[in-house]
C-alpha cells in the first residue's frame, strides 16, 4: 500500500479522533458540573469527576488535529475527496461502507442508547453492523444501508418531535416494542435478500448468534456481576430482572 493510500486512512482517522474527542467535551460539560456542592461544601473544578474525560477528549482532538495535519501535508485528504467524487466500479461501496460505519456507531450513541432499552440497542446495532460488512454479496450493502437509514430516519422524527414521550405515556415500553419490532423486520429483510445462497444463510445464521449471544452474556454480566448502571433500562432489563428475581 502506497504512501497516499495511508494517509488517506489517517486523514478518515483523524476526522474520527477529533468528532468523538469534541463528543467527548460536550457530553462531559453538559451532563457532569466542574463544580457543584455536595453535602454541604462545594467542589472546585480540579476534583471535580468530570476533569479526566475533558483532559482526555481535548488529548484525543490534539492528536486527531496533528494526524490530520499530516494527512493533509501527504495528499491524504486529497485522495480521500477524489475517491469520494470518483464513479469507477468500487469506489462506490467503498464510500458506502465508511457512511455505513458512520450511520451505525451515530445512530447507536446518540439516538438508541439515550432513549432504549441499553440490550435492544446494542442487539440490534451488532447485527446490523455485522450483515453490513459481512453478507457481502453485491447490492446487498446499499440495500442494508438505505433500510436502516430509513428506520432511523423515522425513529428520529419521533424523538425530535416528542412522539415517543407520548407513546412512553400510554405505555411505558411503547418505544421499546417498536424498536425491537424493526429489528425483527432488519431480520426478516436482510433474511429475504439472501434466500437462495447457502453461503449466505450460514454467514446469516451465525451473525444471529453473534449479534444476540455476546448481549445477553456481556450486559448481564455488567449490571448483576460488575453493578455497572445501565444507560437506559427499559423492557429488555426488566425482563431480565424479574427472571432473576423469579430464580432467587
């Protein structure tokens, strides 16, 4: 691999380093206060809890900004927007898999893990991030795509617009169910698009396993074992719980 071709990576690097070091910040200085009072006696900032990921978040912006520098310098980034803009056969699903890494991983930290159910969203982006990259017959990545993009797309109007509170009001899962209504539709699609190929339905199979079985090994481990809070704990934890409690 040339010289360039790296850089180009470095330069899709650095974007991602400086997004989620900027993530970082913002999360922290909006949800953890540098100063505060507890029990009576108030905090200063340099033992406030929320120091730490702000040294880390603006740590990790200066090493994306400095990589990006040197992308830039190398002709990485203009390898990057002409393979962007560029319509040869491949180029295409190349472009198509980066926004697909970038669809996934944002729809996940900022539109299913503040508001569902913390195991019904990892579940489901596992297995959609899993028959992205691994069904890899051709026209089945842009189908994947386009489908999810759609679903988020509606889940998204929701939020924006306070549909899900009042659905969540009539019945407190309301948004859980629906959620984990088009995953089973993700399923039943992805499953359609592939009937016919052997190889395909095993990789299918086994995405299944690999998007359902580290969920329910890992989450319960964190909550009932390590007692790691959840982000969200809806229909799928309290299920959870009652079967733990049913079996103590």
């Amino acid at each position: 691999m040339d010289k360039v071709e790296l850089r180009k990576k470095d330069f899709i690097t650095s974007l991602i380093l400086i997004a989620f070091g900027i993530f970082m910040l913002l999360y922290t200085l909006i949800e953890i206060p540098m100063k505060d009072s507890w029990g009576g006696v108030m905090n200063v900032w340099f033992v406030s809890p929320g120091l730490f990921p702000v040294c880390v978040g603006g740590l990790i912006i200066i090493m994306g900004m400095v990589l990006c520098r040197r992308a830039i310098k190398d002709g990485g980034a203009k390898k990057f927007f002409e393979d962007l803009s560029h319509r040869q056969e491949g180029s295409p699903g190349k472009t198509l898999r980066f926004f697909g890494i970038l669809l996934v991983i944002a729809a996940y930290v900022y539109l299913y893990i503040p508001r569902i159910d913390y195991f019904l969203s990892t579940m489901l982006t596992l297995f959609v991030f899993i028959t992205l990259f691994y069904l890899d017959k051709p026209g089945l990545l842009k189908k994947f795509f386009t489908f999810y993009l759609v679903g988020c797309l509606l889940f998204l109007i929701a939020f924006l617009f306070g549909i899900d509170k009042q659905l969540n009001e009539g019945f407190l899962y309301s948004m859980d169910i629906l959620v984990f209504l088009f995953f089973l539709t993700y399923i039943a699609y992805s499953r359609f698009l592939i009937r016919g190929d052997r190889i395909l339905k095993g990789k299918w199979n086994l995405s299944i396993i690999m998007s359902i079985v580290p969920s329910f090994i890992l989450i319960p481990s964190f909550k009932y074992f390590l007692l790691v809070p959840l982000p969200v704990e809806g229909g799928f934890i309290e299920l959870m719980n009652i079967v733990r409690y049913a079996l103590r």
